[in-house]
C-alpha cells in the first residue's frame, strides 16, 4: 500500500506486457460480448460493482487499476454503441431504398427481414 512503486507505471518490461494486455482484455471482453451479453444487466453490474469495489478501495493501485478499467470499458462500450448505430442507419437506409421501389420490383421478403432487423 505504501510502496512508491505503482505496478501500471513502472516502466520495465513485464509491467508493460501487464498494462497493454489488461486494457486490452478489458476491450476484448466488450467486444467478444457486442452482440449478446453486454445488454444483460447481470454482466455489467457485476462489472461496474467490482470497479467500483476497487476504486473505493485504500489500495492506491486498486484504485487506478479501476479508473484505467473504467476508462477502457467506457470505451469500449461507446464503440459497440458506434456500431450499433451504424448498423441501424444503413439498415434504415436499406429499408427506404427497398420501400421506395416500384410494386413489381419490390422484394417484400427482404422488406419483411429489414424491419424485422430494424427492429
């Protein structure tokens, strides 16, 4: 607790190895989970609980462990939110070209698989 030492600022190799591969293990958990697990409730709960455990914590490196798995995770999560949202524009977007076709050019089976993915 008192060491001047701080684990994620030391410079040496193994520490360095340790940060790059724990920002990326944080990134790489959103995003193998983009699709299914981030919108359950119980996964990031549990997350933010334990973040939040280790940023209350005495623990100097605890606590700056967390925000640096806080900031990581945050971004994470705006990047899915990216996508997400590209997906839906050019879902959207599909949609409107197939809807503005004539009656004989329209494909509804596919109309019906845009909205329903719309959706």
């Amino acid at each position: 607790q008192d060491s001047a030492e701080y684990p994620l600022s030391l410079s040496t190799q193994p520490w360095r190895r340790f940060r790059a591969g724990f920002c990326e293990l944080v990134a790489a958990v959103v995003r193998q989970c983009q699709y299914t697990v981030v919108y359950d409730e119980f996964l990031m709960d549990a997350l933010i609980s334990l973040l939040t455990g280790l940023s209350d914590s005495q623990v100097r490196a605890f606590r700056h462990t967390s925000t640096l798995a806080a900031m990581k995770l945050m971004t994470a999560l705006v990047n899915v939110a990216l996508g997400v949202s590209l997906h839906q524009e050019n879902n959207q977007r599909q949609y409107e070209a197939e809807r503005s076709k004539g009656p004989g050019r329209r494909a509804t089976d596919k109309l019906e698989a845009l909205l329903e993915k719309r959706r």
